[in-house]
C-alpha cells in the first residue's frame, strides 16, 4: 500500500510539473560562480544524482580550489597546507 502511494505521488508531482529538473537547476546557475555551482551540486546530491554532484563539486574546486565544503563533499581532507 505505501509503494502505491509513493508511486501515486510521484506521478502527480511529475504530471503537475511541481519536481524541478536538472535542466532547469542548470538554466538557473551561473556556471562560473563557485557558490551557484555548489548549490547545484548539493541539489543533484539531494536528488540521488551522484555522478552529477561529484561533476560540479569538481567544477566547484576548479573555479576555488580552497572551496572546503566542496572538497569535504570529494571526500578530500586538507592536510597541513595541501
């Protein structure tokens, strides 16, 4: 009964428009901007998009390789000033 109605739900908010997809979460950020580009990643994140967020947290580092949170999310630990 709860996989129904998971599966209900879904598709109301998948026939409403109410889910936000990935395209429009692109559309919306400015890819040159770390911070735009790391909200994007946590949102693929969110949304059980991984190879998706590792992508931008990637791009996040290029664009401000002293980007912690970015680098936490890669599982990258800065040691000493490395």
């Amino acid at each position: 009964m709860l996989r129904t109605a998971s599966a209900l739900l879904l598709a109301i908010v998948a026939a409403t428009g109410w889910a936000e997809s990935l395209a429009d979460k692109i559309k919306a950020t400015d890819l040159s901007d770390a911070e735009q580009v790391f909200g994007l990643a946590q949102w693929c994140a969110g949304n059980n998009l991984p190879t998706k967020a590792r992508q931008y947290y990637n791009q996040v580092v290029k664009l401000d390789k002293d980007h912690e949170a970015a680098r936490n999310a890669l599982g990258q630990v800065r040691v000493g000033d490395k």
